[in-house]
C-alpha cells in the first residue's frame, strides 16, 4: 500500500483538496494523507474545515462532487507521519518547510504554492488569485483535480 502525504501551509484548502481528490480516484493500492507545516501556529490544529465560515463554498463544491471534507481535521506536519510516506508533496512556501524535511525526497508543486502572495488572507498562489467565490473555487479544484490525476498516473501502480 503506497501513501502519498501532501502537505500546504495551513492544511485547510490546498492538501485538503489533493488528498480527497486522490483519495477519490486512486485504487485500492496507495491513499493520501495531508498536513500542514504551520497549522499548529495558525491554530488551527485539530480544527475542522467545516468549522471555517470562509470555507463554506470549498465544502459544498467538494460535496457536489461527492466529497465530504467538512469535518476533516487539520493536522500539523511531523517528521513521524512521513517517514513511512512513498511520496511528499510539498504546496507552501519554500521559506515555511521545516529544516528536517531536507532529508527527505519530495516534490515541490511551484504552481500551487505561495511564493508570490497574490491571495494574502489565503496565502495560495494558483492561477486563481480569489478563493472565495463558487467560480473561483470550482476552477481551483478543476486545477488541482488535473495535478492529482497525473500524479496518480505516476504512483498508483
């Protein structure tokens, strides 16, 4: 069983959406987990997405697609829930990854991370520099659903 570990600065939207995307469409043969690398000084370690106002249209548009990620937890990144990782995907700056991931090989996914700040109330750079409207949302998860689908190509095997 393979495990894939995405990881975004908050582990509220962008390794949310990856992990319930892979989790939707990969096989029975690998799963994905997500993580943040700064949920815990955001405070918002053991939060659940649902519990985020901001995050209502992200729910629903996940739901529509038959994606329940409203009680997911965020969770802060550890050394001890990748050692066991097949595959790292890293989402957030690379000035927030932890000096202790350097020994580990991962993949660094520049298109949708937040380098440049073009959201800074949501710190995403993707092509979509709002995340708060339906369209906006939908476009992002289109994003993310292409990425997901061609890492699964490459890992689920």
């Amino acid at each position: 069983m393979k495990k894939i570990v995405f990881v975004c600065r908050g582990n509220l939207i962008r390794s949310q959406i990856c992990k319930a995307l892979y989790n939707q469409m990969a096989s029975r043969n690998s799963f994905a987990e997500s993580y943040g690398t700064e949920a815990k000084e955001d405070g918002n370690e053991g939060v659940t997405i649902g519990s985020h106002q901001y995050l209502s249209n992200l729910v629903k548009i996940m739901s529509n697609q038959g994606l329940d990620i409203s009680k997911e937890v965020s969770r802060q990144l550890k050394e001890s829930v990748i050692k066991d990782a097949d595959k790292i995907i890293m989402m957030g700056r690379k000035s927030n990854i932890p000096q202790w991931m350097k020994k580990y090989n991962y993949e660094y996914w520049e298109d949708c991370t937040n380098e440049v700040e073009k959201n800074k109330d949501l710190n995403l750079n993707l092509k979509i520099p709002k995340f708060g409207d339906t369209k906006d949302i939908e476009e992002t998860v289109v994003f993310l659903r292409e990425k997901v689908k061609k890492l699964i190509e490459i890992t689920d095997k």
